[in-house]
C-alpha cells in the first residue's frame, strides 16, 4: 500500500512528529511504501521523492516582510497545494494520512486531494486529532488568559474565539483563528475526510460536537512502546514527569507538596514555572530526562502523579509510568480517566481539588502494601504496542 504522511513539521517537534515516523517506519518494515509532505525545514528529516514541500514558515523569526503574507497564507495556501500535487501525481498514494495541518500547511491540502479525487485517483482520507484543532481555533480547548476549560467554539460557534482572545491572549491572532475556523466551516472541506482516528474515547466525545464528524470518527488510544516487565527496588519518592506549567496542574501540585513536608517529591522537566519550584525543601527538580535516565526514575518512583488541569488527550506520560510498573495519581479530566485503571493500577482524583490530591498522596505514601498491590496489576496492564495499533489503522486504511 502507498501511503503518504502529511504533517506541517517533519522534524522531530512533538508527540504528533514522534507518532507519524514511528508509524512510518513500522509501516515501511511492514512492505508498505510510505513518503512524507509538511513544510522544508533545515532539520527535516524524513520526504518525498520529488522533494516538494511548503516553504518552512517561521512564526518567531523571519523577515517582517515576509510575515506580512502570514494572516492570509495560514488561512489558505495556494502553495501547499501545488506542492502537494507534485507528490500525488508523482507517488500517486492510496491513503493520505493527514496529522497536524492547520497555518502552516491548512486545509486546502484537502480540497487538492478531493480535485484529485474527482480526477480518477481513488485514494482514502485518514485524519488523526491530536488536538482539538478541527472544533476549538486554539486546539485545547482552554482560555489561556483565565485557564478555565471552555467549550464555547464546539458546535462551530468559533467568534468566541475572539471574544475570549483564546490564542495566545492576542486580539489579533485570536481574529485570524477565528477567521480560519470560520472560512473552513462555510467551506465545507472537512467533509472530504473519511475517517478521524481520536485517540480518546473523551476526544471523539468533542468531535462529535460537529455533526460532518460525528459519522466519522473512530476512538483509538495511542500505541506506546512494550516495556521490559521486571521487579525494581522501590525508593521513597513520588514523581511527577512533563512541563511545568498552569495547565499541567503544577500550581496545584507545589502547593499540595508545601503542605506535606514528610513526603519526597521528584519533578523532572522544564517549562515556565520551573522558579516555582526553587526552595521547596522536600522537591527535587532533577531537570528534562530522556531515555533510560527517565526510564529509571519512573520505574524506581513509589508512584507517580499526573495532575492536569486541562482535557488532555491521551498522555504517553501517564501509559509509561504504568507500563514500566509504577501506579498513577491522576486527576478525572479529559482522556486520563480511560488509561487508569481506579483502584487497580492507580487512583483518581477531581483535577485542580488540591485537598483531594493531598489525600490519595497521603494514602499510597503512608500504605506500602497498596502500592506494592498497585505495582504488581501494573505489570499486567496492556496497552496496544505499535504492531496491534498498526493492524486496526490498516483496516481503516482499507475502509472496513
């Protein structure tokens, strides 16, 4: 099969990067072809044999001149489309596996494919949300300015977009979010795609808020990578793994830490709130750990905490911690509650109630034999590996 991957970055910047070369690669192991199209970037790594991308668009850099075209290019872009075409009459794909698009690429990629269709090139569709970009113009569903959760644009009501100055806490670029939903809403191009893969059941939940999406999308939790299952010696810490920011629910968190001094906490990330955490005696910040540095710390921690504040999707952050043997504390928000097993591998708790985390904290740092108890249905805990996710999107690739 001849799949193409399209994505606005092709360089390592995200979850939604990590996912399409992984998915890339298995699917290439696998005897399928497999080519990329996003924007030129100095540090792309993966393409297309015709070498036809859209020219890197920098928002924090570049020349003034040439961000004066970016309001009308993030909207449409002519470009993207004849580029795009170059790929298609050149690779000619069976499915066009569309990520992360919207400013940098935008929807009119889709109504190239559609014309293209109409041409006599029968080839699927396939969108996977890894936000909610397609329902929300700010793609999280969550006003910046009073980090409330909100759900005033589901529906495709997107000027309260503007009203709220959702994207980031600019009028301006809050007016063109909400001129792109807008335009592609009377459009009408979204109802080309022919299948949305949300990677929460909570996801699909707010898609399905647009009726052009509701007959389309199918709930499929992310795949993670198998882990070793093998007994580690505990050490007395509780760990909270990922950015240090607001939505993330590390405000929560720090204070909760202040009123529980007996209790060892590790925090290993960055973000902007990382001065916070500075002199709190019984908080180590160990810094952004990768590889078998993050492996170790996870697997070693008593448990670990995930305290968002925001509808996360479906957090890798969250499936690892209990792949690699170590329960969870995380708050009933968003796509978290469907990875934690309450009362089994872990403990839920109402997100942003510090006095409700404070109590689950308290009860697995103060009962070793209900953390022992946790650890263990933790290692039974089962999660679709690359191989079993690959076998259900291929039947969606194929339209059964």
């Amino acid at each position: 099969m001849r799949i193409l991957m399209i994505n606005k970055f092709l360089y390592p910047n995200g979850g939604s990067e990590t996912y399409i070369f992984k998915l890339g690669d298995y699917l290439k192991s696998q005897g399928h072809e497999v080519q990329y199209f996003g924007m030129e970037h100095e540090g792309r790594c993966v393409g297309n044999a015709v070498n036809a991308y859209t020219t890197d668009m920098d928002f924090h850099g570049g020349s003034k001149l040439s961000k004066l075209t970016y309001p009308i290019k993030t909207i449409y872009s002519s470009e993207a489309r004849k580029k795009l075409r170059l790929v298609l009459d050149d690779f000619k794909p069976q499915v066009l596996h569309i990520n992360n698009f919207n400013y940098q690429l935008t929807p009119s990629i889709i109504l190239e494919i559609q014309k293209w269709r109409k041409e006599g090139n029968d080839c699927r569709i396939v969108f996977t949300a890894h936000d909610y970009q397609l329902v929300c113009p700010n793609h999280m569903c969550n006003n910046p300015n009073t980090g409330e959760n909100c759900e005033k644009c589901l529906g495709g009501h997107f000027f309260n977009c503007l009203k709220g100055k959702c994207i980031h806490s600019s009028t301006a670029k809050s007016a063109i979010g909400t001129v792109e939903a807008v335009f592609w809403k009377l459009n009408g191009a979204y109802k080309y795609i022919d299948k949305i893969i949300c990677c929460s059941d909570f996801m699909k939940s707010k898609m399905d808020s647009n009726p052009i999406f509701a007959s389309k999308t199918v709930a499929m939790h992310n795949f993670v990578d198998e882990a070793e299952k093998k007994d580690t010696k505990k050490k007395n810490y509780a760990l909270y793994f990922g950015r240090f920011s607001k939505e993330k629910g590390i405000d929560t968190l720090i204070n909760v830490c202040k009123s529980l001094p007996d209790v060892q906490f590790v925090f290993a990330g960055t973000g902007p709130l990382e001065d916070e955490i500075k002199n709190i005696s019984n908080i180590k910040n160990v810094g952004f750990k990768q590889g078998q540095a993050l492996e170790t710390l996870i697997r070693e921690a008593k448990f670990s905490i995930y305290p968002s504040e925001w509808y996360e999707n479906c957090p890798f952050s969250v499936m690892e911690s209990q792949m690699y043997g170590t329960p969870v504390i995380g708050s009933k928000i968003g796509g978290i509650p469907e990875l934690i097993k309450d009362g089994k591998t872990g403990e839920l708790f109402e997100s942003g109630n510090a006095q409700a985390l404070k109590s689950k904290i308290q009860k697995l740092w103060s009962d070793d034999d209900l953390t022992d108890h946790y650890t263990q249905n933790c290692k039974n805990i089962k999660f679709d590996n690359i191989e079993e996710y690959t076998q259900k999107l291929l039947k969606i690739y194929q339209g059964s």
